[in-house]
C-alpha cells in the first residue's frame, strides 16, 4: 500500500499514515469477521484443535453497555466543567 502511494507522487509523510490506516481497518475487519489464510490439508487420522480464540464480533455481540464500559470499549462524553475520572496523565501514584 504504502509503495503504491508513494509511486503515485504522495509525500512520505502522508503516505506511511494512509498505509498504516489501510492496513489496521483490513486487520480489525478480519478479526471481525473470523477471516483467516487457508491451510494446507492435515494428514489422516490427525485431530484438529480449535485455537481458542473468539472472533471478536461473536465477543462483543449481545454484551451490555456496562459490559462494554468495564471493558473499555465504550466513549462516554465528560460533562463540561468536571474533572476527568481517574489519576492524571504521568500520575504513577495514583494521586496520593
């Protein structure tokens, strides 16, 4: 991605972004949607184990709003005029 902009005359400044941004969005979609590279055919008579793994749509489906807070995958808009909740950027003592 990053050659063809970059052949196409882009900046490199702009043109590792876009990249990095193309490639993100095709990772995240696959782990969304369970795409995986083909493999090869096992031998017969070899049993094959699950990887353990959920994809991450089937993880996230059906999960409350509150589920999705403690997990971190929520963005809930400050009120003006109050503090951000936790300790401070850089804080290492957690405000003590």
């Amino acid at each position: 991605m990053w050659t063809a902009l970059d052949q196409a005359g882009l900046p490199r400044a702009a043109s590792a972004p876009l990249a990095f941004l193309v490639g993100f969005t095709v990772r995240l979609t696959a782990l969304y949607r369970g795409w995986e590279e083909p493999l090869a055919t096992e031998p017969v008579g070899v049993y094959r184990h699950d990887d353990g793994r959920p994809l991450l749509g089937r993880k996230i489906a059906g999960r409350t709003t509150r589920e999705l807070r403690l997990l971190g995958l929520t963005v809930e808009p400050r009120e003006p005029g109050r503090p951000p909740v936790g300790p401070a950027r850089g804080d290492h003592d957690g405000g003590r």
